[in-house]
C-alpha cells in the first residue's frame, strides 16, 4: 500500500506533532511492507526523523506555513498531487477538511472541545471549525479516528455520523518516562527554568484561562493556600496562549504572585524531573481529547487529581480524584484530601502506575496498521460522488454546521 499522511502546518509542539513523531517511530521498527508519504511543510520539515527507505518525505515548500494557504494546498494541490502517485489510502492528521478526493481517506478528529467550550478560539477560527471544517468532515470521510470513547460519543451526537465509521485508537505513552530521584533533579531545573526549590503542586499544559480552566485553578489555590494553610506553591507549566493576561490578573486579585512560579515550555526530556519533584499534577481542563499529562504523572508517581469530564475519568482509569471542573471549592477540597491523607496519596501512586499499562505506542501502531489494512482491502468506495456532486452537497453541511450543547 502507499500511505499518505498530511504533516502540514502544525508547530512541534502540538499534541499531534507528539503522536505522530512516536507513530512514524513505532511504524518504522515494525513495518516494512508498506510505503509512506509525509507531506510537510517548511516548517516542519526538519522536525520528523525518517531511518527506513519506505518512509519519504514530500515537501510543498511555503504554502503550508499560512492557515488559509494550507487549506487551500490541501483542497487543491495535495488531492490531484496523491492521484498521480497512486497513493491507496490518505490520512489527515490535523484540522482535516475533506472535500475533494482521489483516494479513500481517513480523518483523525482529537477532540470536539470548540462544541463545548465556548471562545476556545478567536471567532473565525471557531466559525471555521464548526461550521465548515467538522462538518465536511464527517460528510465525506470515508473513516474517522478519534482517541477517545468520549470523544467519539462526541463525535456521534454532535456530527450525527454513522457508529460504524467512527474507530477509537487510544494514543500510547511514553514508556521511558518515570519517576526519578528528586534530589538529582534540583540542580538541573533550577539551572535552566529558574525554578526555586519549594513543594509544589503542578500544573501541565498551555496557559489558557478558558479551556485549561487556570482561572478557577488559581482560584482553588488561593482556597488552599489562604483556608488551609497548605505550603506549596503553584508550578505552571506551558507556552502561553490566547488572553494569558487573564490569568495575571486573577493571580494579582488573589493576592498569589509570590505563590505562582511559571516555567514556560519544558522541553519533553524534563517533563519527567517536574512531576517527580511535585505532589501532586492537578488538570482542570474543561474538555481533553485525551489528556496526556494524566499518564505522563502517573507514570512519574505524581498523583492525579482533575476534571470529572470528557475524556478524563476514562484516561485516568479509576486512579485519579476527580472534580468539578466548574467548583474552585470542590477542586480544592479534593486536592486537600490528596495532599493530607497519605493512604490515598499511597495508593494513587499505585493505581496509577497500573492504569498506565493500558497505554502503548506500539499498541497504537499495530491498530493502526490493522486500519489501514481494513479500509483499503474493504468495500469498495461508493461512486457517484463527485466534485460537481459534493458541491450540491456543501451547502446542507455548511447551513446545518455543529450543535453546541
């Protein structure tokens, strides 16, 4: 089989950037057979690291380093471009919008959260994703991937597909990513993030004050810093994001600057020496796909506390204390009951290093594999859909778009 995969316009460190970069990794040690294509940016270009002559990178030069110029690549050149080197089976990894196609074609949606969490993104991007992008989608896919059961009950309400196109294919962990010694780890963070030494409580992803929820976050530390007394400090990991200042403000209205430190991006290599040195990762999101840093603190002994929806209660497995995302107080207590009961705390660490064995990169890639194989020697894609076809077809998708709930 030759496999198409659209790497276009996606910083490295995205979520996605992290599934494929261990996907192309697992596929190269295991898989010989097929052929695959990686069409890429300049950008990104640099950023995957190809061993085996089956993998090829294919390059489109700038025209994927702008939103509205990828998609139109995407739209236009990239179709035409697969017809003519005979690729079976095409698959969009990120922000997938399928309309014309010359191959049968697989879609991976992460996540629904623009359907839930109002103002995730600037209105054009919010209007795009939900009136086009989803949409269109779900109508002309032949397959979805999702990675998540949550997600893909998402998916099935909200986009009103049919069960039987919709595939969970749950993402994997890093398994050289454990607990280590917090003493060696002192000397390094403080080196290169400046961060002094204190207990604290982590938190891990960009700093958005709406969909990570960091608002109420700090609003629950300044519960348990003023109410219970508690000594640690609030450790903030992530790049910065849309409105940051929101967060700034509400750390200045608590009264919490000198209680709140700010790493910035950790490069993937010290994610490891965070969680081992913290108490506990609290992850108040108020929608994950999936949730990575919940297995990252497991995996480093870091027990879990975070939100009681979407993805988390499944990722999390039955190893995490969960909350209501939307109760500063109840993220509080909780997390208070996490840090004095040293029982719980004991057995939270336990828990989580089992739930994580459920999660694996080579499990991931030999799903996928079974996929591909499925799609391609399937059924045979249905006729009559054209581009004249998809076109009368536009219009329903783009007026009916996606139900907020």
């Amino acid at each position: 089989m030759k496999i198409a995969f659209n790497c276009i316009y996606f910083g490295e460190k995205a979520g996605c950037a992290k599934h494929m970069t261990n996907l192309f990794k697992q596929l190269q040690q295991t898989e010989t057979s097929n052929e695959y294509y990686v069409f890429l940016n300049e950008n990104m270009y640099d950023f995957f690291k190809f061993y085996k002559d089956n993998f090829h990178k294919v390059h489109i030069g700038k025209a994927g380093n702008r939103p509205a110029s990828a998609i139109l690549y995407r739209q236009t050149i990239l179709p035409l471009k697969m017809k003519r080197m005979g690729i079976n089976l095409y698959v969009d990894t990120v922000n997938p919008l399928v309309f014309l196609k010359t191959t049968k074609t697989i879609a991976i949606i992460r996540d629904m959260g623009e359907c839930f969490v109002k103002g995730k993104y600037d209105g054009l991007r919010m209007f795009y994703r939900t009136k086009i992008m989803l949409p269109m989608t779900a109508r002309f896919a032949d397959r979805i991937l999702t990675i998540s059961e949550s997600t893909r009950s998402d998916i099935l309400k909200i986009l009103n597909v049919d069960p039987e196109k919709v595939r969970v294919i749950y993402h994997g962990r890093d398994e050289d990513m454990c607990k280590l010694t917090s003493g060696n780890c002192w000397s390094e963070l403080k080196a290169k993030y400046g961060i002094p030494e204190s207990k604290y409580l982590l938190h891990v992803g960009r700093l958005d004050p709406v969909g990570k929820n960091i608002n109420r976050l700090i609003e629950a530390f300044g519960i348990l810093k003023k109410e219970k007394k508690i000594e640690h400090k609030l450790l903030l990991i992530g790049k910065e994001w849309r409105r940051t200042d929101m967060i700034y403000e509400a750390i200045e209205r608590h009264q919490l600057v000198d209680e709140i430190v700010f790493s910035g991006y950790v490069e993937r290599d010290d994610l490891a020496k965070f969680y081992s040195i913290s108490d506990a990762l609290i992850f108040p999101s108020l929608y994950e796909g999936f949730g990575h840093p919940v297995i990252e603190a497991m995996s480093c002994q870091c027990p879990v506390v975070c939100s009681n929806v979407s993805s988390l209660p499944e990722v999390a497995g039955g190893a995490a204390v969960l909350f209501d995302p939307y109760d500063p107080r109840d993220m509080a207590e909780k997390t208070y009951e996490v840090l004095t009961n040293k029982t719980l705390w004991r057995q939270m660490v336990q828990n989580g290093l089992c739930n994580v064995k459920r999660f694996s990169w080579k499990k991931n890639a030999n799903e996928y594999l079974l996929f591909f194989e499925e799609i391609v020697n399937g059924s045979k894609q249905k006729k009559g859909l054209g581009v004249w076809s998809r076109l009368r077809r536009l219009g329903n998708g783009w007026v009916s778009g996606v139900k907020r709930l």
